[in-house]
C-alpha cells in the first residue's frame, strides 16, 4: 500500500505537475517575447499585472492553509461522529443517547459548514481579484496595442494576433 501510494504521487508529480509547471512558464513567456517582437511597450504594460497575480495568492497563502486545515478537521470531526452513530446506533437507542447525538452531529455539521463557507469566501474573493486584475491586465495592453498600431508603429494587420496573444499570457492562470 505505501510503494503504491509513493508510485501515485510521483506519477502525478512528473504527468500532471511538471508539464502543467511548464506549460505555466512556457505560454506567458513565449507570448511575452512575441509581443516585444512587435513592442517593448505590450509586454511592459503587462509585466506590473503579472506580478500582482503572483502576489495576491502568496499574500494568502497562509490564511488558505489555516481555512483548509480547518475545513479538514471539522470534516473528519463530522465524519467521526457519523460513523460513531452508525456503529454504535444499538448502544445510542440502549442508552437513550439519541438527543446528545443529535447535539454532537449538529454542532460538528454546523462547524464543518461554517468553515467551508469561510474558505469558499475567501477563495470567491482571491479569484475575483484574480479575474478583476487578468480583466485589466488584457484591456491595458489592448489598449497599448490599438494606440500602437493608430500611431504607425505596429502594422494594422497584427491587431487581433496581438489582442489574442495579450489574452495567452494569462490562459495557464485560468487552466
């Protein structure tokens, strides 16, 4: 059991974390070096953005561990107590303990609901930021894009691989 738990996690580490790290590096840069083909300005104009969507979930990162772990907890708190209640249903209907199981089940079933609606919350939260910033980010350089190519120095023509490109930059964000 634990050789194939060990096979497990180094099969999703090398097929699933290491090509999705790549691809992460790989896209955003190879858009960026092709916008500064045209401009220095497009991939500049988008640089400040990329780095504030790496700050905002390291700046939660710590208070994200602590909602998780408390949402595993209350889980395993609720899932402890339902299997109590299965198991020994004879002795809680022998005893007449049916009322404080209920009680027990109750306040672990509203504990586990409070903490996974705190981390829902928060993570709406971060990802709308997230989203609020990509929003800006892709506007920006369309905007940066379109005045560069109204004023002469980028061809009309390379508009829309440009505006496309912008939006690449964040596709392993969304992914």
């Amino acid at each position: 059991s634990i050789v194939l738990n060990d096979v497990e996690t180094l099969e999703w580490f090398y097929a699933h974390t290491i090509g999705q790290l790549a691809v992460a590096v790989l896209i955003p840069l190879s858009a960026l070096v092709f916008m500064g083909t045209f401009s220095i300005v497009l991939p500049a104009v988008l640089l400040p953005f990329i780095a504030l969507l790496i700050y905002i979930p390291k700046r939660t990162a710590a208070y994200s561990d602590e909602q998780g772990a408390q949402v595993k907890e209350t889980m395993g708190t609720l899932s402890a107590i339902i299997v109590d209640g299965v198991q020994g249903l004879k002795d809680i209907l022998s005893f007449r303990w049916q009322q404080e199981y209920f009680r027990r089940f109750i306040r672990s079933n509203k504990a586990y609901a409070d903490a996974s609606l705190a981390y829902a919350s928060r993570r709406g939260k971060e990802s709308s930021a997230i989203l609020l910033v990509m929003g800006i980010a892709s506007l920006s350089s369309d905007v940066a894009a379109a005045v560069l190519v109204a004023s002469g120095r980028i061809p009309a023509l390379w508009l829309l691989p440009l505006f496309v490109t912008s939006s690449a930059v964040f596709v392993p964000i969304l992914d």
